[in-house]
C-alpha cells in the first residue's frame, strides 16, 4: 500500500531531522535533545565561518584566476544556501503546524493511485536533485586533486581566505581538505531547505486533485442512488459537497502559508539557480576548451539548478493548473438537479455558486510578490539564460 500524505511528510522530516536542521514534525517522535541541539549549533556555525572565510576570499583574496572565478561564484550561491538554511530554521514552529494541516486535510478522501503518483513524484525529483548535486561535488573533488598531482597546485574545493593560497603546509591543506568535507555535509541542509517546499507544492497539487476526484465521485455516486432513493441521493450529495467546499477554504488557506512561510525560499531559489546558472555558462562560453573533469564539474553544477528551478517553478504551476480544474468540477457534482422548492437545496445552490466562483480565481504563486512561479517562468529564465551564454560565446569566438 502507498504512503498517504501524512506518511510522505513524516518520512522528509525525518531526513531534515538526521541533516541536522531540527524536528519539523508536528509529534515528537525526533526529539530535539540538548546533544542534537548541540550537533545543530556546532554544524551550522561551522557553515557560517566558511562561508564568511569565502566571502573574504572573494573580496580581498590575493587568487589565481581559476581561483578567483570560483570565489566569486561561491559569494554568490552559499549566502544565498546559508540564508535559506536558517529561513527553515526560523520558521520551524510554523512548518509543524502547516505539516499538521496538510496531513490532515483531505485525508479521508485519499486514493491510493493518486497517492502512489504523490510519493514517487516526490521520491524521483529529489532523488534526482542529490544525485546531481553530489556528481557536481565529487567533480570538484577529483579535478582539485588533479590540479594537486599534475601541477602542484593547493587542493582547492570552496576558496577561503584562510588559509592563505601561499601556504602549503600540513596545517593548510588539513583545513581545505576539512572545508571541503563540511562542503559535502553541509549539502544535507541545503536540500533540506530546498526540498521542503518542492514536497509541500507536490503534496498542495495532489490535494486539489483529490478534490476535483471528490466532486467526480459525488456526481456519480449521485447518478446511482437518485434511482432508487432520490430524497437519499439529494443528502448525500448535498453532504459531499459540504464536504469539498469546506476541503477548498482550507487548502486555500494552506496555499497562503506555504507562500508565506516557503515564499522568500523559493525566490532565492529562482535568484540562486538562474544567477548562478548564467556565471557558470559564462564560464563555458569564455574558456570552451576544458578538460572532462571540469566540464563534467560545469555540466553537473549546471543540471542540478536547472533541475531545482524545475522543481520550484514546474510544481508551482502545476498547483494553478490542478486549481483552475476544480471549478468546473464543483459546478458538474449534481447540485444543479436537486429539487428548487427546498429551502436546504437552495442553501446548497448559494453555497456552490460561491465556490465556483472562488475555484475561478487563479492561484498562483509568486516569487518576491512579484514574477509568477509557473511553467512560462521556467521557459522565460531558461531562454534568458541561454541567450545570455550564446552572446558571450559568439563573442569568445
């Protein structure tokens, strides 16, 4: 049997409790214990000091150009990692509480065919982002220690400020290598961060076509009971609408709170994946002759954010299109066949008006208040990103 949504959250905050980033289930069955707190403490104040030692290496840093390039990027993605790293840290409280509703919400209304499609849509799109991600690192890993064999160059993964690019002793190279370690750990609360609102965007989808699959199922549980018991029919019908409406209000609420807890996220998001995605193809367009390890590091790095940015903006526009399927499925449940001389079937008329008329309403999210999270964005961002490579590239030539 698939997992139903409450399992799918339960088993995510189970692997963001194990990343270090705390308890975001809403029971306490991952105990934030003074040890852990104490892991979390230690772990993220080592982040946050090799990100502050990247950022003076970009902006003061005495580095070769390789160097120097790749200082500039890491300025302009691990603050925007580190800021969404402690964003989920902030609003943790709030997390527990929205798990808690979408859990419950709905829940009696579950299919499992729709949940089966939930969990592996959830499982393939993250999957997929780790191992981009960690195929990226590992890249990084393989040509510095080639740079260290072939050319005697410093083993440089992250570019920090300390130790100094001069020094080649035992106590230098013992912090790269650490810094490079802390690099590859501190990837499990980066995609924490980055994949708690792609699971809630793919579970918010799966809710609303879970109620546009009610309303389906009341129109035709309607069609067969209206011919043996009409009176029944009628109640039944009006009590499965009762039912929708009500999941309806609550999942527009839910959505509000996904983009206010998840909304700042998932604009650094969109920023981080396009910003870093145009430095990166810059990189190819000025320098086309790399070797295979550097352009698998490029090619990986550049397929993992494109991936992120696929998740973000293709699931959130597929919210407003499950969303916009909803009104005609209310106004096709039956209400309209009831008998009008009953004061209760002409309450139920209002009430289904209303809510066709607010299923009409377009949801969609947007990042920073402003650019529309959807599939148009996702084709806007990548022409504008090729564009902007193929520019530098004819020029390079």
């Amino acid at each position: 049997m698939s997992p139903k949504t409450k399992d799918l959250l339960r088993i995510f905050c189970k692997y963001v409790y194990y990343a270090g980033a705390g308890n975001c289930w809403y029971e306490n069955i991952y105990p934030e214990t003074i040890l852990y707190r104490m892991y979390t403490i230690i772990s993220f104040s080592i982040y946050t000091i090799m990100i502050f030692l990247e950022n003076l290496a970009a902006l003061f840093g005495d580095l070769p150009e390789v160097e120097k390039n790749s200082a500039a990027m890491f300025f302009a993605i691990h603050n925007i990692v580190l800021t969404k790293m402690y964003l989920l840290l902030y609003h943790k409280k709030s997390i527990r509480k929205l798990n808690y509703e979408m859990a419950v919400v709905g829940e009696e209304l579950e299919e499992e065919g729709n949940m089966r499609k939930q969990y592996l849509k959830t499982r393939i799109g993250i999957i997929l982002y780790v191992i981009t991600v960690y195929l990226s690192l590992i890249a990084y890993g393989v040509e510095s220690a080639r740079r260290v064999i072939v050319e005697g160059a410093p083993f440089y993964t992250v570019v920090t400020y300390l130790p100094l690019y001069e020094d080649n002793s035992t106590t230098a190279s013992f912090f790269r290598i650490f810094f490079y370690i802390t690099w590859l750990y501190m990837m499990l609360p980066m995609m924490s961060a980055d994949c708690m609102p792609i699971t809630h965007l793919i579970v918010m989808t799966h809710k609303f076509i879970t109620l546009c699959r009610h309303f389906e199922r009341i129109r035709d549980d309607f069609d067969k009971n209206i011919v043996t018991n009409k009176e029944q029919a009628l109640a039944i019908l009006k009590q499965g609408c009762l039912q929708g409406i009500v999941m309806h209000q609550k999942l527009m609420y839910l959505a509000d709170e996904i983009h206010r807890i998840f909304g700042i996220i998932m604009s650094l998001q969109v920023c981080e994946s396009s910003a870093v995605a145009v430095l990166l193809l810059l990189r190819l367009a000025l320098s086309p002759h790399l070797d295979l390890t550097n352009a698998f590091m490029t090619y990986t790095f550049v397929g993992s954010l494109f991936l992120l940015l696929a998740l973000n903006l293709w699931n959130a526009g597929e919210i407003t299109y499950q969303a916009s399927l909803l009104s005609n499925a209310i106004f096709n449940c039956g209400w309209h066949l009831s008998a009008i001389e009953k004061e209760s079937h002409r309450d139920l008329r209002r009430l289904v008006l209303i809510a066709c008329a607010q299923a009409q309403k377009p949801l969609i999210l947007k990042a920073f208040g402003i650019q529309d999270l959807s599939y148009e964005t996702f084709v806007s961002v990548a022409r504008m990103t090729y564009s902007v490579f193929a520019v530098f590239y004819q020029r390079g030539e």
